[in-house]
C-alpha cells in the first residue's frame, strides 16, 4: 500500500532529523518507515518502546495524521500503552504537533473498541462483563460437571484407565482425581489454545482419533463453557477478539476501519496469538486492495527470543519468526540488536547461552538420525515434524561510543559475572545475602534482584534473607502481594469446609490451602477425601493413618473445634492466625472481617460465606499495601521476583539461584494420582495436537503429541533464563547448589541436584567468573 503523501512544506523536517540522530540502527529504520509491512527483530535492552514512540510521531508529522486517519500503536499491556502513549506525546510537542492522530490498545482493549460500536455484528452485548479468574474457574468446573453428566460413557473410559481392579476406594479416588485436576486443567488449556486459534468445538471434535479421544473430551468441556458464558451474559478475552473479527467480516464496516487506520505499530508482537494477528493484519490492510499481504501498513516489533508465555498461552513465538522470514525476503526486516543496558561480559554470557542451546538441539537431532530411526519415520504418512530452534539466532551487540543514553554497557561491577557452587540452597542465600550487603555499603544508590523460577522460591530466599541479617538489608518479596489477594479465597475455602465438614470438594479445598501454606505435608489429596468421616474420625478398625495423613487430619480437627468453640466474628481471625500469616497478611484479615461485619446484620456462617463469596467472585477487595509505582526498583533493596515477573525490568545487580536441571529445563510432569490415565497429561497432549491443527500438520499421536510438548518446554525454560541473564546491568551472579530439595513445598529436604546443563557450559567459557571452585571441577 502507498503511503500517504507527506508534506514537504511543513517545515519540521530539521525537527525530526534531530529526533532521528537520537536513534540508533533497527531503531531508524522503523523512524525512515514509509508504507508496507515491516518486522523488527530487537534485542533485549535495545530500545523498542524509544524507538517506536519517535516512528510514530515521524509518522503522524510526515503524513500529518488526523482524528479521521490515525496510527494505531498496539502494546500488550495497559502500562506499556501509558508508557508508550506518553512518550509519543513528548515527541509531538518537541515537533510542534497537537496531541492527535494516533490512539494507543491493548490487543484486547482495541478488539473491544471495535466489537462494542456494531453490536448487532459482533454477536455480543455491550453491557457483558468481563469474566474475572475466579469465575473463570467456576464455570470451568461447572462445565466439567456437565460435561461428566452428558457424556458417562467417555467418563468411564476415562476411570477406567489403562487397568482398573475394581476397588470401590479406588474409583472414587480416580473420580475426585478426574473432577477436580484431570479435566479442569484439560478445559482450562483447550479453551485458551482453540478460541484463541479461531477453532469452533467442531473443529476439535472431527480430528479426534486417539484411544481416549481426547479432542472429542476437549470439544464437549468448550461447548460447555461457550454455553455458560452466553446464559450468563459474559465474555473473555478470547470472545472479544472473536467479536471484533466477525464486525470486520461485513464490507462496508471493514472498508470505514480501514480508511480510518492509517497503520499499525505493534509492540511485543511476540506474544501475539493467531487470532490477534488477523486482527490487525485486516486493520492495516489496502482497502483498495485488501488480498495483497505486502501492501499492508503494519509495522511489528519484537523478541521472538524473549517468548516466555507459550507453555500456558497460546502465543507461540513462531508466529513471529514467520513474520520475520516473510519480511526478510522483500528486503524489510530490521534487526535492533544494539542495546545498552549490559556490560560487556554479561552480554557475552547471554549471546553463549544462546547459541549453545541451539546448538545443543541441532547435536541432539543429529544424534538421533545416527541412531536407529523409529519404523514409522520411514513411512510415507510420517508424524515427525522437524523442531524448531529454541532462539532465533541473533546476537546482542553493544551500542556506539556515541550512543545518546547515559551510563551505555557501563563498566561491570568486579568481574561482571559470577558463578557459585554452594554447598546447598541455605548457603545460597546467605551468600547472596552477604553480596548484597557489600554491594549496597559501597553504591547505596544501587538497585538488585534475586530471580527465581518459583514463588515457593521467593518466599524461601525472603525468608532465609531475614533469618540471616535481619533488619540490614531491605527485602522486598513481589510473591507476597499475590498471597495477600488470595486470602479472600483462602479463607473461604477454610469456612466453606467448617461450613461441611464432610463435602469431599470442601475438604479438598481446605487442605490444598494448608499445603499451599506448608502447614500439613504434600501428599495425595484425593485419597484424603475418597471418605471424609474416616479421614477425619478415624475407627479402631479402619486402616492405620501415616504420620502426614495424622498430621492434616489433627489440623482439620482443631479447625472444626474452633468451629464450635468461637464466636462467628472471630473466625476468619483465628484462621489468620493458625495459617501463620505474616504482619501485613493479617492487616489484610482483618480487613476483610471488618468489611464482612459491615455487610451482615445476621451472625451466622451461612451470611458470612454469602458474603464473602460474593467478594472473591467480584475481586473488588484490595489488600493492605502501602507499596509505590517503583517498589520493583528501589534503592538499597533487594527485590524477590520471579523470572517472568521480571520481564521489562532491569536491576544493576541480579542474583539467579537454585539453576538446577529439575527447574531449568526441567521436564512436563505427571502427578503420581492421575497416571492411571497413561504417562502423559491430557491437557498437554491436547495442547500439542491443536497446535498441529494451527501449523497445518499432521495430528500427532499421543505420545508423539508428549514428546513435542516436552520440547517445547525445554525451549521455553532456555528463553526464560535467558530473559533473567539479560536484566543485569552490571552484575550476573548465578549458582547452582550441590544440594536442593525436590520440591520446594518442602524447602528442608535435600539432596543432590545436578546443575542446569548451562551452568558447566557457562563455567568452562567464562573460567575466571567461577568462583571458590578448582579448577578440575569447570569441566564439561
């Protein structure tokens, strides 16, 4: 598509060549963008948001854009568009420009915008309300319940398994098993991967072939869920798009977006799914000529090696990549792969990792065509795929002498990167409890992290870092403000099983806050709750209890005398207590009893979980926080957060513990209680086969379907640490313990772990970063 004609005579073309020497390569081209499509495959730390906010004031001055024609600038979420928005308005002033032509979405916020003015076409109302998590989760298990009722048949297949014996005991702990994870998780992952893909129930239901047929399960739980949904007047984000593209479908409205947008900039175009791609592809279409792909104006930046969000939503950095090739070959990908945020040896690590994992696959593959090949490979209808690379190969480069931003790739802090073999994970901490100290002493006005994989693991290394130095050094743990919005539901879990005691569903719920608490040990659930009254009153002739079964039971026990023994007011207090809230978890308890007793006139549970059910449904409690905008990046103090929390972020000193192989790459799990069904999850095979449906491929078997979900997930977990290298300014510190605990719910037992492969890799390349280790112990 042409450009609009830009007007020479305005006499502000000095302006933005000034804006333009600001920029620096990948940058200027999206700034020297005239029309058509073009990628932008950026770096972290490479300026995306700086170099879109300066394109898009060059583009509204050069093609003087207006309220009637407008670039639209789409961000992933509300704070970027705030962020970029703000950014773009600047550059207008400093060229002289009214603040218009040009609106900032979200993906969604802009899919609502356009589904919401033609109601009658979108299908969907304008007074719906957006489904929160919590409701989402309700009718994900109503619409299993139904699902289970409709269709006994495939149930029993499913309880059935590969074996069965028959044991009363044993089918109903395989029931509560199916009811509660098993399908749950199954239409959670569906739901998500189809809608978002553009693929009815239909679609799912005439490709299912396996022994289970798990697609024809998959399509009868959304068929479910879409018909909830409709009864109950709500939408999620998937319906809004869904809304948005059926809007477009009628001419004469596709034709009026089209020659209202004159572009579109999307940022983050990494984490686009299929369906929000289309989108915008229609938006920035010729409207004159809307079937030719290159005369789009839709301009896409992103990291496709930055994609940390695959495994549980439906982007999928190939998308992208795809995008890229596209544009390669008409001579319109742009590479910003200069960044500045770095010193130069954490740049080096980062670049390392990144080739060696692809090369780590690319070793593996070859490995395995020298091997006996599967029979099936040599057939004609093969299901083998070939996998793609975890990284796209691009290298992080450093920016030039004369780059504009202050403190570019500033010198590193001692030696820049630091690797640790401590002898176990307490260790960890305190050493990096002890580096923290000594860094804060010398540069106060410098800002850390610790980057975790978990939030058991945050919760660990905050409450390791105050058993060690107490009061002298400031922590700030990100997990803890999750925990305190879930006490709402927490503690409606706990009253709903005092309510009924003997509701399997109440006293699973019950014990699964426990065990998210670590107040009672992991165990199987589900053999908990098969017989509530055994379980809790055992007889003299039932079987005998272990001692982790004894220890929830006491703990259910003493819950349901307090029951009996305390006022109704003083409850959720007690409960607050006896899950050994912290200080501000229990200002937020308090809170919450507080409004409760507002809203009740009658003082009995039934009205208190009336209530409180409502303000979990409605997620309108805010929890105790007297936290500010910058309470990530403070000063002086150690921010906890997980790896993917910490995406966009950056610290001067970053601290990445406990690179053990079991979390990086780690490996897809089968819980012990539902392998009856098979080694494999359906919720992952299902993912894997519409994925294939998606890409046009062969539907995999299941097994084929679980390998590939597994790579996927090594792919992933490499990208997620590489994102937790690349926000260290000045310092990388890394270890990995002789000794950690299986499962972080129980921090207390260990035993030896072997490194993440990375770690040795990482240790051979960089020898001097290896710290209080001989030499003999760097080897591969």
């Amino acid at each position: 598509m042409l450009a609009d004609r830009p007007n020479a005579s305005t006499g502000r073309e000095p302006l933005i060549q000034r804006l333009r020497t600001g920029l620096r390569p990948g940058q200027r081209e999206i700034a020297d963008w005239q029309g058509g499509r073009l990628a932008v495959s950026a770096v972290p730390g490479s300026g995306k948001s700086t170099g879109m906010a300066v394109a898009a004031a060059v583009a509204i001055a050069r093609h003087q854009l207006h309220a009637r024609r407008q670039l639209v600038v789409v961000t992933f979420t509300r704070s970027a568009a705030a962020n970029i928005k703000t950014k773009i308005r600047q550059h207008l002033k400093t060229l002289s420009l009214p603040q218009g032509g040009f609106v900032v979405h979200t993906l969604h916020g802009l899919a609502w915008s356009i589904a919401r003015s033609y109601p009658e076409l979108s299908g969907l109302n304008p007074d719906s309300i957006l489904i929160t998590p919590n409701q989402g989760h309700r009718l994900i298990r109503n619409s299993v319940e139904q699902w289970i009722g409709n269709h006994p048949q495939l149930f029993q297949q499913l309880l059935e398994g590969r074996q069965s014996d028959g044991e009363e005991t044993e089918r109903l702990r395989r029931q509560a098993v199916l009811r509660t994870e098993v399908l749950p998780a199954l239409a959670d992952t569906v739901i998500r991967e189809a809608k978002s893909s553009g693929l009815m129930p239909q679609d799912l239901r005439d490709r299912s072939s396996d022994h289970y047929l798990i697609l024809e399960i998959a399509a009868g739980l959304y068929e479910q869920y879409q018909s909830q949904l409709r009864a109950r007047n709500l939408i999620d984000y998937d319906e809004m798009i869904l809304g948005a593209l059926r809007v477009l479908e009628t001419p004469t409205v596709r034709d009026r977006w089209q020659r209202q947008v004159f572009a579109v900039f999307e940022d983050e175009a990494q984490d686009s799914s299929p369906l929000q791609t289309q989108l915008l592809e229609i938006l920035a279409a010729d409207p004159d000529h809307p079937e030719i792909s290159n005369q789009q104006n839709l301009v896409r930046v992103g990291d496709p090696n930055q994609a940390i969000n695959s495994t549980f939503t439906p982007a999928d950095p190939v998308f992208f990549r795809q995008f890229c090739e596209e544009c390669s070959v008409e001579d319109r990908l742009a590479e910003m792969n200069q960044a500045g945020r770095s010193s130069q040896v954490i740049i080096d690590a980062a670049n390392f990792v990144l080739q060696w994992v692809n090369g780590r696959q690319e070793r593996e593959e070859r490995s395995e065509e020298r091997g006996v090949r599967r029979e099936e490979a040599n057939q004609e209808n093969s299901q083998s795929v070939p996998l793609e690379l975890p990284f796209r190969p691009q290298k992080i480069h450093p920016v030039a002498f004369d780059d504009p931003q202050l403190d570019a790739n500033p010198l590193p802090e001692g030696l820049g990167l630091e690797i640790y073999t401590p002898d176990d994970v307490y260790q960890t901490v305190e050493l990096i409890g002890q580096r923290s100290l000594a860094l804060f002493t010398q540069n106060p006005d410098a800002q850390a992290a610790v980057l975790v994989r978990t939030n058991d693991q945050g919760r660990f290394v905050a409450e390791q870092i105050q058993r060690w130095h107490g009061e002298n050094l400031k922590v700030f743990e990100v997990g803890q403000r999750d925990r305190q919005s879930h006490i709402p539901a927490e503690m409606l879990a706990l009253l709903q099983f005092l309510d009924r005691p003997h509701s399997p569903d109440n006293l699973k719920a019950a014990l699964t806050v426990l065990v998210g608490r670590r107040l009672i040990p992991n165990q199987d659930l589900n053999a908990l709750v098969t017989f509530p009254e055994q379980f809790l009153y055992p007889a003299p002739l039932d079987p005998p209890q272990s001692s982790a079964v004894k220890e929830a039971s006491r703990y259910c026990v003493s819950l349901l005398k307090a029951r009996l023994e305390l006022p109704i007011y003083q409850l959720i207090s007690f409960l607050a207590y006896t899950l050994s809230y912290d200080q501000t978890e229990l200002a937020t308890a308090n809170k919450l009893s507080d409004r409760i007793l507002q809203q009740t006139t009658e003082n009995s549970l039934g009205t208190v979980l009336e209530v409180l059910s409502e303000i979990v449904s409605s997620e309108r409690f805010e929890p105790v926080e007297a936290e500010e905008d910058d309470r990530y990046v403070r000063s002086s103090q150690l921010t906890v957060i997980t790896m993917h929390k910490a995406k966009g972020l950056d610290w001067d000193y970053v601290f990445i513990p406990f690179l053990h192989e079991n979390m990086i790459p780690g490996s897809l799990y089968v819980p012990p209680q539902a392998k009856f069904i098979g080694d494999f999850t359906l919720s992952e095979v299902a993912r894997a086969q519409i994925r294939a449906i998606v890409h046009q491929h062969t539907i995999p078997d299941v097994f084929t379907a679980w390998e590939r979900a597994g790579h996927l997930k090594t792919a992933e977990e490499f990208r997620l640490l590489y994102v937790a290298m690349t926000r260290a300014k000045r310092l990388l510190w890394m270890s990995a313990a002789k000794q950690a605990p299986f499962s972080w719910s129980k921090p207390e037992n260990l035993s030896d772990r072997p490194p993440c492969p990375v770690i040795p890799t990482l240790k051979a390349k960089f020898p001097l970063a290896v710290i209080g280790e001989d030499d003999e112990d760097v080897a591969f």
